[in-house]
C-alpha cells in the first residue's frame, strides 16, 4: 500500500502534518510522499491519497479523482467545516 499526501499550502498546520505523517510512515515501512498541491496519477491499486486542507481544498481534491477509483481521506484544516464548529 501507498500513501500520497496533498496539503494545501496556504495552511502551514497542514503542511506540518503531512511532513510528519510522511516521516512516520516510513518510519514504519509504509510507503508514502509528498505531493504538490493536487494528485492526478492514474488509478494504482493498493494506492490511497490523504487530502489535508479546507472544505475547498478537499472537494477539489476528490472531484480530480472520482474517475480513478482511487480511496481518499479528507482531514479538515478549514474554518467553515464541522471541525471548527466543534473545537471553538
């Protein structure tokens, strides 16, 4: 299995996280990079792509994959989704 992280630059706590997840992946074993801004490889299987940033970010991000079938993971840096609802 491999992992491709996209992080939004514009949310320096999301890139901070993606660089640690990336160490701690392999770290484990676990393949997983960096991507720039969006992933538009073609469908891989064993291939699964962590989306950190906005509402935006995210859904742009999944409409880019819809076609390729590959699974995405969505962790929400934003300030419109439900995360900020619940912390503030």
């Amino acid at each position: 299995m491999k992992f491709f992280i996209i992080h939004d630059t514009w949310k320096s706590e999301a890139e901070i996280l993606a660089k640690e997840i990336v160490k701690w992946c392999n770290a484990k074993g676990v393949k997983a990079e960096l991507q720039p801004k969006s992933f538009s490889r073609a469908n891989r299987s064993g291939t699964i792509v962590l989306v950190l940033g906005g509402d935006g970010f995210i859904m742009r991000q999944s409409k880019m994959l819809r076609k390729s079938k590959i699974p995405l993971l969505g962790i929400n840096f934003g300030r419109k989704g439900i995360w900020s609802r619940i912390s503030k």
